[in-house]
C-alpha cells in the first residue's frame, strides 16, 4: 500500500455534482459525507423504495432512472451489488459524458474485467475503479451513516487507460468527504483484501457455525460465550447474497488466504497437543504486538495501550466515559464495548496512545471508573 497520493490541483475540476448509483448501506453512506461536503447529490436504485428510504436518510434527490441519475453529474458512485457494477458503469459512462465514473466494489480485478468488456473503449479514460473500505454487518440505507466514510482508506485502482486527470479528480472528491485515498493496483488490493477482509468473515462466519452445529445439543453455550467469542463472530451476521458474490468473484486469492490460515492453525494445535508452551506464548507474543501495531493511526508512532473500564449497560453510560476522557484532553484511538451475557453491565476496551496511558487511567479513576490497563 502506497501512502496518500497528492493530486495536481490545477488538474481538477471540482466534482459539486455527484451522483449515487445503488442506495444501499455504503452508496447512501457516500451520498450522507457528499452532501455534507455541500456537493448535491442525486441517487438511483433498483428498488424504488430502498431509494426513498436512501433519499429520506440522506437528503440525496431519488431518480427514477439511472440517466435521470447521471445526468450532468461531475463524478458518479456506483456502489450496486458486484454482479450490477459493469453494466452500471457502462450505462454511466455514456449518460454522463463529462463525468468521471467510479465504482465501489469490494474486487477489482474481475470487476475491471467485466467493465473493460462491456464499455466503450473510449470511455474507459474516465472509468476509474475503487473501493471505499468502510462499511457494517448490517445493510440497507436505515443503517448509513456519514461517519461510515470518516477517516476510512478509499482504495484507488487504476488501470493504464484512465487519465490522470480523472484519478486525481476522483482522489480530490474522496480527501474533500473525509475519507484518506490509498492508490493500489487492482491485483495487489484484491490479493491483499483477501487477507484483511475476506478471510476474517469467512473465520468468523465458520466460528458460528461451529458452534451452532457442533454445540446445537448445548443450549448453554451462547451463555457462556465471552466477549471474545462475540467480538469474533461479530461479522458473521453478515448479509449472506452479498458475501457469496464477493467471496467467489475473488475465489483464488481467498482460498489461497484460507490454506494459509488452516496452516496456522494446525501449527497452533501442534504446539498445544505437544504441550509446547513456550512456543504458544511465542506465538501469541507475536500476534499480541501485531495486533497492537495495528491498532496505531499512522500519526501515532509510539504504540499504543488497552485500557478496560466497566460501565453500566443503561443510556448515556458511553457518552458519559467519552467526554470524562474528552474533558481530560485524552484522545481515543479505538473504542470497542463487549456486553455481558448475564445483561446490566458491559465492559469498554479503550485504546489510547502509548504516553497518554497513565494519563487516561489518573483520569478515568478521577471521574469515578477503575481502569485496569491491559496492554
């Protein structure tokens, strides 16, 4: 991955009119961080009522047809399911002459692919492909949220044909709405999302289903569960049509991802039947310390370190935690909450800066919590 490109300003046109193409989650996500931006945006779905309801959460103007949609648009999202993403592009392509056209499909070898097939040769200079890397387990545009796009990597992925100029419009656009563009080659994202993204859903959906066919005679399971196994399984609640698409159309790299990931843990379960436990804390040593320098912005060099709180499971019981930090001029890095099976209370994983540690705990123990720091 390459650090944030720098466009050529005097290359760009502004892109004020942008165009939604598929009202879902994401695409209506877009449409919310546009229109705060103050770009207009207009929208189109397949179903008339998922855009009404994109149209009602997102203040973006429904179309009723896909060129009523693009029509005159500077820049146009296509963010339909990954089996639509080529005609609605070409179809873009040649409604909106002027406009660059960018796709946010989860793959991008096989997408391009497609689009290279279908589309005019002449247009493809303004096709751009991408992939905003933000999202939930939930879906529909009653989830969206402009804060889906806030801060998150917008993968750009362009191939030989696209002008630079369409690349560093749509990277401008991308910058002005919050989000931080990565440029990639459409090879080396979907080689790399199979590990950072695939494959943690297909771990986590097999985890659930484990446990719900192995343990179906054990009701008490879902009891016992801690937060461990929720945090995990978290992602398999995922929308299944969509993932199915996702997973086959980048089939080889995900099942390269996947031999990989069984052979680590087969060495795992080699260390812990041979009783090798030197070696499974080596091991989970080093995971430890990757996961942590995973956790860093890019701004915070330093590492960072956990802080647990317990907190009441009742209204207000976050935002209260967040401003005594907010009030101590502690920043958060990541914030995660793992609720208790038995209800009433929760537990928050607070990662902070490094040097802002002791800090965070003098002012969480001020404000009435017992922090305990884990990492």
């Amino acid at each position: 991955m390459t650090s944030m490109p720098t466009p050529d300003p005097s290359a760009e046109r502004p892109a004020d009119r942008v165009a939604i193409v598929g009202t879902g989650l994401i695409g209506t996500s877009i449409a919310m961080a546009a229109a705060r931006a103050g770009c207009t945006v207009r929208g189109w779905d397949i179903d008339p009522d998922v855009a009404a309801r994109a149209a009602a959460r997102s203040g973006l103007t429904a179309c009723t047809t896909v060129n009523e949609a693009v029509t005159g648009a500077d820049l146009v999202i296509i963010s339909t399911p990954i089996g639509a993403v080529a005609r609605s592009v070409s179809a873009a392509l040649r409604a909106a002459p002027d406009a660059v056209v960018a796709d946010a499909a989860s793959i991008k070898e096989h997408v391009v692919a497609e689009v290279h097939a279908m589309a005019d040769p002449q247009d493809l200079p303004r096709y751009v492909p991408s992939h905003p890397l933000g999202g939930s387990e939930r879906s529909g545009p009653e989830h969206a949220s402009a804060s889906v796009v806030d801060g998150i990597v917008w993968a750009v992925t362009p191939t030989d044909e696209v002008e630079p100029e369409a690349v560093g419009r749509l990277e401008g656009w991308i910058g002005r709405i919050g989000a931080q563009p990565v440029r990639l080659s459409p090879e080396r994202h979907d080689r790399l999302v199979a590990f950072a993204s695939h494959l943690p859903q297909v771990a986590s959906t097999s985890l659930m289903g484990l446990a719900a066919t192995e343990e179906a005679g054990e009701p008490e399971i879902l009891l016992l569960a801690a937060g461990g196994f929720r945090d995990l399984t978290r992602l398999a609640a995922s929308n299944p049509s969509l993932w199915s698409e996702i997973l086959v159309a980048n089939r080889d790299r995900v099942a390269s991802a996947i031999d990989l990931y069984v052979s680590r843990l087969v060495a795992i379960r080699d260390e812990v039947l041979e009783g090798r436990g030197a070696d499974v804390e080596r091991t989970f040593d080093e995971a430890k310390r990757a996961r942590l320098t995973l956790a860093t912005k890019p701004t915070v060099r330093a590492g960072v370190a956990v802080v647990q709180v317990e907190i009441p499971d009742e209204p207000g019981a976050l935002a209260r935690i967040t401003a005594v930090l907010g009030d101590g001029r502690v920043n958060i890095e990541d914030l995660q909450i793992v609720h208790s099976p038995e209800g009433g209370r929760g537990t928050v994983h607070l990662t902070v800066a490094a040097a802002t540690a002791e800090e965070a705990s003098h002012v969480l123990a001020a404000g009435g919590y017992d922090p305990i720091r884990l990492a």
